[in-house]
C-alpha cells in the first residue's frame, strides 16, 4: 500500500464521491457474479471441489511470487509451481500431514532460485498458500460434516470482515496495527469478532452440529486468525509499496486479496476439529 504526505493530517486525498461509488459497484457486480461459482463448487464437492483449489493455489502463489520477487520472478515462480503440485498430489495420496511437512521443505528449496534480498520470504510462499488449501480442502473432506465445516469457516471469516466494517466505520477508537493497516481499529476487532461468534454458532444450529455453543468461541477464534492473517499480507504489501496482490477480480485485486484470512483460519479450524474437536464431539 503506497503511504502519502498530503492533507493537513497526512493522509491520503479521499477519492471523489462518484469515484468510490463506482468502485462499490464494481466490487458488489464481481461479488455476484463470483460467489455462486464459487459456493456452487463448495456445495458440488467433490473433483469439481478440488479443480477450484488447484486452480486458486496456482494464482495464489503466482501472485505471492510476483509481488515479493518482482520482475526477477521467473525462477522462483517455477519452482513454486513445481512445490504445489508435489504438495497437491501428496495430499491426494497421504493427506493433510505430509502434504504440508513436504511444502514445509519447498521453502528453502524455492528460495534457492530467488533474488538474494528476498529469499526466505520468496520461498515462504509455498507453505503459506499450501496451508490454505489444505486446510479447506480437509475441513471440506471430512466425511461427516465437511461442508458445514467449510461454510462455518467461510462465513466466520466473511462475517470478520463485515462485522470490522461496520464497527470501525461507526465507532472508530484507537487504531489496531496504523504502520501495516491504517484503517484498521480494536474496536473493529471486537466487532468481527462479535459477528464471527455468531454467525458461526448459526451455521453450527442450521447444520446440527453436537455442541452448537462451542462455535461461538471457535468462530471468535476464526475472527482473529482472520485479522492476524489479513494484517500479515498488509505488511507484505506495504513493505513492496503496493496496493493489491494482483488485478484478478476487478474492484477486489488479487486472490490473495480476498481469501488472506482463510489462509490462517481454515488450517488452524480443520487441525482443530481433527484433534481437540474429534475428542468433544462438537460437530
């Protein structure tokens, strides 16, 4: 994200009313047209399922790579293409463990090929996109609840989102992180989490989950991975001066633009029901 000295406070202009109005469309028109291919392949399951991770991980990590590496990608974004499919068909073969010790091992193998100055954070592309996908692709595989738990995951994340919007905007307060997310305030912390919990412990009912009150607790957890991992690609961001991962969605930017807090939450989530959540029988 580009910083700017202009104004009295040393913020940046505000765009014209007309402008950010257009924008909204934008944003609202991509939304739509998006989110039924998207939920439609969630609900399909299956190899239809699994074509939309494997083509979100490969313009996930071409984006990382070429935000972090820059126009010395090349290499890099080959090696990380090769890290991927190695992770993805592992996954298919042994599960979610292997899959993601042998992405593990892809980071310095992927920072070999890189630019010196950038290499561990090069490399580290792999495992952060490969824990994404298979976190989702284990909470939407599970074999008793794996599309409640997927919907649990995204609409906690989504609601994280909405829920910040909307008491930021009407409470403001002190900011959050102001070097890596300017906008962002506790109070619109407090808020995502908030509507988290709750629309977590909807989906848990409307699923019949065993114990529908632990998701408030589970998905107040989700809000704040979702914010630490929201945050984390600021950072990435700010640290290359620039606004969006990519250009993929108009009015959204990137993929990773969209889809940073379910990088963090859905690993965290599926490694939880698959430990703690199978001994409580909470879903």
């Amino acid at each position: 994200m580009k910083s700017s000295t202009a104004g009295s406070a040393g913020s940046a202009p505000q765009p014209p009313a007309t402008a950010r109005t257009s924008d909204l469309k934008l944003r609202v028109l991509s939304a739509l047209v998006m989110a039924p291919v998207v939920l439609g392949a969630v609900w399909i399951g299956g190899w239809v399922f699994r074509l939309l991770l494997v083509a979100g991980a490969v313009l996930a990590v071409r984006e990382w790579v070429v935000l972090v590496a820059g126009d010395r990608a090349a290499r890099p974004l080959v090696a990380s293409y090769v890290g991927i499919a190695a992770v993805l068909v592992a996954y298919a073969a042994t599960g979610p463990l292997f899959a993601f010790g042998l992405a593990v091992a892809f980071w310095p193998l992927v920072s070999f090929f890189a630019d010196k100055a950038e290499r561990g954070l090069t490399g580290f592309g792999v495992p952060y996109v490969a824990g994404g996908v298979i976190g989702l692709a284990w909470l939407r595989e599970d074999p008793s609840a794996g599309l409640g738990l997927f919907l649990f995951a995204l609409l906690a994340v989504w609601a994280t989102d909405i829920g910040a919007y909307a008491a930021g905007r009407s409470i403001g307060g002190p900011k959050l992180a102001p070097r890596i997310s300017p906008k962002k305030t506790w109070a619109g912390l407090i808020g995502g989490v908030a509507a988290a919990a709750l629309f977590g412990w909807a989906v848990a009912v409307a699923d019949g989950a065993a114990i529908p009150a632990l998701a408030l607790a589970v998905g107040g957890v989700l809000a704040v991975l979702g914010q630490v991992g929201d945050l984390f690609e600021s950072w990435v961001k700010r640290r290359f001066d620039v606004k969006d991962s990519g250009k993929l969605i108009p009015g959204h930017g990137g993929l990773l633009d969209r889809i940073d807090g379910l990088m963090v939450a859905a690993p965290v989530l599926a490694l939880f029901h698959a430990t703690v959540g199978a001994r409580l029988a909470w879903w």
